[in-house]
C-alpha cells in the first residue's frame, strides 16, 4: 500500500485531546543577528551579517504573524533576549496574538560549551528580560545551537523549565528522567525540516557549510507538507525548526501558506496548538512516573 493510498484515520491513535489524531507545535526560532558573529565579536565589523539578521524580527515576523492570522493557527516563538531588548515591539505583538514566547539564550549561545554556571546565569538574565520586557514567564526552551552538555536537562528541569524543544530522539514527546524522576518533556523536531538545510544562503558565515543553492520553492513546499502527513497519518506530534528571517519573505510565504493549508484542511483532528500545551497535556497523561 503506497502513502497516497494509505488509510488517513483508521490506523491512527486517537489519544490527543478530544479525540484529535495528531499534535502539530509550528514553532519559529527569531534569531535575529545573534549567534556566532555575536558571540566572537565579529558582527560590529559585519554590517552585511547584522542586517540580514535584523531583518527577521523587523520584517520577517509582522508577515509571519499576519499569515498564521489569517489561518488561525497558533504558534511558540523561541527568542533570544538580546532580540526582545533591541526589536520589543514585534515581540509583544507575539503575545497579543496569542502565541507563546520562550527560551533560547541571550545571544544564542552554544550551550554545549558553558559551564553548568553560565548556562544558569544566562537563563537567569534571560527570565529577567522576559518578566521586565514583556511580563511573562516563559515555561519552554529550545537550545540555541541544537545541542546541549549533560547537565543541561536537569539544570533546565530545576529553573522551572517544563518542556525543551531541542533533541531528535522521536516523533512522539518524551521525558529527560533524572534522578530525582521526570524531568523535561522534550518536543522533538528534525534538521531535515529546518528551513536552513532548503532555503538559507549565506557567504559568511558559511552556514550550512558548503550550501551553494537554494531548493525550489515547491519542492520545499511538498517535502513540508508530505511529511506533516506522514505524521498525521500515523497519529503523531509534529513541530518545525523555522526562522522567519529565513522562511517568511515574500516569495517564501506560499511555501507557509501550502503548509497551514495542508494542517487546517484536516479540520479538528489536528491538535495545532503552543509546544506549552503538548507538553501539559502529556505530564497530565503520564502520572505514573514519579515527578
């Protein structure tokens, strides 16, 4: 039986909430021009890196957000402070729209690399920035550079932190058990769906190394969409990795647009809601394991 043949719902578990099939978290990473260039000093003397950074919570999100409007679908913003300090506006219009903002560093920091000291301190100033700047208190994090150390989890787990949006390991959400008995939930996505590995192209820095094309713009837009159905198919929770500096210009919107097209059309059996409420739901379904 071939995926266009295959039974949409029969198969599917049923155990998301109210019946629905499957969980979508669409989730945006606003970097802004943090990251390396940032964090070894080199932006002040690479206008050209800043400005495409900038161009993400400046021009890049207000689209975004316009489009995700008009299709009613919610979604969680990972944002370095340092963002939220120079670009509050289009960060509180996150909120007013009702999408959840979370962790992801002050610079966008590789935490693999900071000491258990640092990467508190840089969580510490970040809910610092998130109470005075816009009045909340995030519950979620993504690391800024896709990998973490081994304390990270657990130190997370203690500052107050219910969900991380970070690992691979599944297509479904699970626990970092420690110890002490569950820890985070982890939302995993996957690098294959980050809009970088399709649509990025930067000289420098050269990220992705040894990118020297931009795919088609359709392609993208049915790789996305085919595997949002594969998911859905089989009753499974499904979350992006995309950059509005990166996805959400212009020509790139209808590749966005075919994407909520293809989650709103299945109606209530998806589950399109904050990676914040996937991982509430998922403790209040596992009392079993001891918190």
């Amino acid at each position: 039986m071939t995926a266009k043949t295959a039974p949409i719902s029969s198969s599917a578990p049923r155990f998301w909430p109210e019946g629905r099939q499957s969980a979508v978290a669409l989730a945006f990473d606003v970097d802004g021009p943090t990251g390396d260039a940032m964090l070894d000093g080199s932006l002040l003397s690479n206008p050209r890196y800043f400005t495409q950074g900038a161009y993400g919570p400046w021009r890049a999100l207000p689209r975004l957000l316009d489009l995700l409007g008009e299709y009613g679908l919610k979604a969680t913003f990972f944002v370095p402070t340092w963002v939220v300090e120079h670009w509050p506006l289009p960060c509180e219009r996150i909120l007013k729209d009702g999408h959840e903002i979370a962790y992801h560093g002050h610079y966008h920091e590789v935490f693999i690399d900071c000491s258990r000291q640092q990467q508190l301190d840089i969580m510490a100033r970040s809910r610092d920035i998130f109470r005075t700047r816009l009045g909340v208190t995030p519950v979620g994090f993504r690391t800024p550079s896709g990998d973490w150390s081994e304390e990270t989890a657990e130190l997370l787990h203690e500052f107050g932190v219910i969900y991380s949006s970070s690992m691979r390991g599944d297509d479904r959400p699970y626990f970092h058990k420690t110890p002490q008995g569950r820890g985070l939930v982890e939302i995993p996505g996957r690098w294959d769906i980050d809009d970088y590995t399709a649509l990025a192209y930067s000289e420098e820095p050269d990220f992705p190394i040894g990118l020297d094309r931009i795919s088609g713009y359709a392609d993208v837009q049915r790789n996305w969409c085919a595997e949002f159905e594969g998911y859905h198919r089989e009753g499974l929770c499904w979350t992006t990795i995309l950059h509005p500096k990166v996805c959400a210009k212009p020509g790139r919107l209808a590749i966005l647009e075919g994407l909520f097209r293809a989650i709103t059309a299945h109606g209530d059996s998806v589950w399109a809601t904050h990676c914040a409420e996937i991982a509430k739901w998922w403790i209040a379904q596992n009392p079993e394991i001891a918190a």
